[in-house]
C-alpha cells in the first residue's frame, strides 16, 4: 500500500512526526517537520488542506512547546500556493483571472499598506499585520483553482470532526478539573478573572476561538450524520453532543450573537429546521453534558482540590454554572455598560472615531490601532491619542474604520457584497448552504465583538468554504449553458 495515497496514515505520520517536535523544543526542528509536511502537497494538495484543518486550532498548544510551530499554517499555505501556480503553468492567464471579491480584499490591503507606511509603521509590524489579513485569505484563491470531489469532501468532515471531537473531550477535562490537567503549566498558571476561570479555553488556548471552532464543526458534522447509517451514526451523535457541550461552556456571548444571527436568517430562507429531530436530540444530551460537567467542576474545586495558587477568585464561587452564566446576565448591567464607557468596548469606539476624523480618507495604516501586530509591536499613534501600548480593539469595525478609512470602509463593503452574491445564489439546496449563511451573517455579527479577520480556525474554514461555493456557482453556469 501506497502510505501517501492513503491520507488517514498520512495524517497520522503527520500527527506523529508533530508529537515528535514537541518533545524536541528545538524552533529548527518545528520548522523542518512543518516543510515534511508541506511538502506531501506535491503528491496530494488535498492532504495539506487536512493538515491545516487538523493542526491550526491546536497551533497556540504546540507553540507552547515549539516556536517552530508558530509557522506551520504559513508554510502549508506557501506550498498549496506553489501546486496550484505549477498545475496552471500552461495556462497562466487563470492564475490572473480576479473577480470582485478577491479585488476589492487586495485593493484594501494596499490601502492599509500605504497608509502605513506613510504614517511611519516599521516595516516588519506592517508585514506582521497583512500576515494576519493575507494567509487564510490565499486559501480561496488556492482552493477555486483544485478540483473537489466527493471523497474530498467526505474527507474534510471526518477529518474536522475528529479534530472536534478530541479538542471537545480536552475541553470536558479541563472544565472538570478546574484546569488542573492536560494544560501546559504556563497556561494552568494563568491569573484569569473571576468569570473567566469559568470558560473553557482548550487547546486553541481562547473561549471564543473555541466557541466559533465548534460551531463551524458541529454544523460539518450534519454531513457526516446525513451521509452515515447504522451503529456509526450513534458515534457521529455522541461527537455532536460534546461539540455543543463544550461550546455552552465557552459562555461566549459573541458565537451565541453569531448563531443568533445565523438562525434568524436560515429559518428565513427555509422557514424550517432541517434534522430537527437531531437536532433536539442533541440539544438535550449537550444540555445534560453541560449540567454535569459544571456541576462536578464546582465539586472537584470545592472538595478536591486542595492546593491553589492564591488568586483574585480565592473565597469565590466561581466554578459553576452561575459564574458562566452571569456573564450574560451583566452584559447590560449598569456597572458593565458604565466600565465599557470608561475604558472598554464603548470607549474605544469613540477613540476610533476620534483616530477617523484626523485621517478620514486612507486612515494611518495597518497596525496603528488595535490589531495583532500592535500586541507585540504596539503603535505609533496611541501616545497621541492616549491608548494603551496593548489594547486590542475587539471590533473588526472600528478597526477597519481607523486603520484605512473611507476607502477602506468602502472596500470591505465590496468585499462583503462579493461573498453576499456567493452565499445567496447557494442559499439552498447545496451542502455548504447552511454553513455559507453562518460563515456570512454570523461573521458579520461576531465582528461587532472581534476581530474576525484575525481569526485564524473562522477565516481558515470561511474561505476553504468559499472557494468550493465558488466552483459550485461555476458548475451550475457550465451546466445551463449545455
């Protein structure tokens, strides 16, 4: 048997070869494995596209232990990059044919730049920030141009429900154990807030990254339970339970905005739940899980846990389900409404929109306000206008607002609209309907709340989706022009 044909093994040798690199905290070594498993994709792109799917919502885990890791996205995208200009190189015109989606996100990357580099950013901290806008984004562009198939297909769910399905079961652990277990001890250290203490962050080491992950695998994972008969369905119901188990302890009121957003316009577009009877199933079971695995985490903090770190939670309650669930109680409490305005989401909304009235038109550029290159490198505008050195905007909104302006307001607008006219005309009746409408609408709305674009494991799936919606779209005009 042909190991690199078969992508289970191959996966599985790629798993190992990365268990191997973190037991070797060497970056070097990181680095090599990344580029062994990049370089599969000459025998099968398709295998590199699972690589991804399996290994970005672990990457913040295994850089813990390898900063060679910190890479590995960047790395596989770079050589799926490679496959697709080499499988077009007789036909080099396809490699420049653009549609409006992909021209107004590369215009508005451009205004970024040029803004910032006008304004004064580094170099590096302007390569670090379009690294953040540009890599996932390469993936609709690479996977437009590679054919899909039903296996392929088939492949992608199984292989992001496993990957769910081990993350849920971390997940469950590190509730019960009050974050005692299978956490790097930098992370089991963390001096998280009350309400934090509460929420499952897991491997992808973020309750909100989490909660999205989840989402997006669980609505996959309807493929798996449509496409599966037998004593395997109850498997594929099992892994569904737990998905949605470890979502509702995130307690992340941005994914319960996004899913909100998601189901007003799918019951819009088909005025019924398709699986309902799953559906309910499943809810109810996640639903018991949850219950249960708040109610012994508050047990095991209370009767079994005997040495802590002293921190700000000491003599608190916190463990349960209530100290989750108060999170969505005091969103709009007078107390959180008056801290936001003072110095949370509110105030900084006003900061944006004072930083877009001195640079209305093009902005100061990427990395001047809030983004994830100015958590490392800061920004040259925040002395004057009195930011912290670290603040991280939360709203993908205003950030686009300050950072490019007009311009740029008006290009993410056609950028939306390009995905707009994708999602619609796929809005039933395909396999990727109900997960282009939340990917779309859900997006839209989470990014009230965060940086979606930044967003490694949402833009990752969002635009490996989108590039197949789009060969769908092609397939349908091939087929009426017969």
């Amino acid at each position: 048997m042909n190991i690199i044909s078969n992508r289970f093994l191959s996966i599985l040798l790629g798993v190992l070869l990365v268990i191997i690199g973190l037991f070797i905290p060497n970056p070097i070594i990181g680095i090599v494995i990344c580029l062994i498993l990049a370089a599969v994709v000459f025998y099968d792109e398709k295998i590199a596209l699972l690589f991804l799917i399996v290994l970005v919502p672990i990457r913040p885990f295994l850089i813990v232990y390898n900063t060679g890791f910190k890479f590995v996205a960047d790395i596989l995208i770079f050589f799926l990059l490679l496959k697709v200009i080499y499988n077009h190189r007789t036909n080099i015109r396809n490699l420049f044919r653009f549609h409006l989606l992909e021209i107004s996100y590369i215009l508005f990357l451009l205004v970024g730049i040029l803004s910032a580099f006008i304004t004064g950013v580094s170099p590096i901290t302007i390569i670090m920030q379009v690294r953040a806008f540009l890599v996932f984004f390469l993936l609709y562009y690479i996977v437009k141009r590679i054919k899909i198939g039903e296996k392929d297909i088939r492949d992608f769910a199984f292989t992001t429900f496993i990957t769910a399905v081990v993350l849920s079961i971390h997940g469950l652990i590190e509730k019960i154990s009050v974050r005692t277990l299978l956490l790097p001890e930098l992370w089991a250290n963390m001096n998280l807030s009350p309400t934090n203490k509460t929420r499952v962050y897991g491997l992808i080491s973020g309750p909100n990254e989490l909660a999205l992950y989840l989402l997006i695998a669980f609505f996959i994972s309807f493929y798996l339970l449509a496409n599966t008969k037998g004593k395997m369905r109850i498997f594929i119901y099992i892994g569904m339970t737990l998905m949605l188990s470890v979502f509702l302890l995130t307690y992340s009121r941005g994914a319960v905005l996004a899913i909100g957003a998601f189901l007003i316009v799918y019951l819009i577009v088909n005025r019924k739940i398709h699986h309902f009877k799953s559906v309910l199933i499943i809810v109810i079971a996640s639903a018991v899980t949850f219950f249960a695995a708040a109610s012994l985490s508050e047990y095991v903090d209370k009767h079994i846990i005997v040495e802590k770190v002293p921190s700000e939670t000491d003599g608190q309650n916190h463990t349960g389900k209530n100290g989750g669930l108060n999170r969505f109680k005091e969103a709009l409490s007078e107390e959180t409404i008056e801290l936001s305005t003072a110095d949370g989401r509110v105030y900084y909304v006003k900061k944006a929109i004072e930083v877009f009235k001195d640079k209305p038109i093009f902005g100061y550029g990427f990395a001047t306000f809030g983004g994830s290159a100015t958590q490392t490198y800061s920004s040259p505008i925040y002395e004057r206008y009195e930011i912290a050195w670290n603040f991280y905007s939360d709203n993908q909104y205003i950030q686009i607002l300050a950072e490019t302006g007009i311009i740029g307001v008006l290009l993410v607008a056609l950028f939306i609209y390009g995905i707009f006219r994708i999602t619609w005309a796929l809005r039933k009746g395909s396999i990727v309907s109900p997960l282009l409408l939340f990917f779309l609408f859900g997006g839209v709305t989470s990014a009230v709340v965060y940086n979606i674009l930044e967003n490694d494991v949402f833009m990752l799936y969002y635009f490996i989706v989108l590039g197949y919606a789009y060969q769908l779209l092609e397939n349908k005009k091939t087929n009426s022009i017969k």
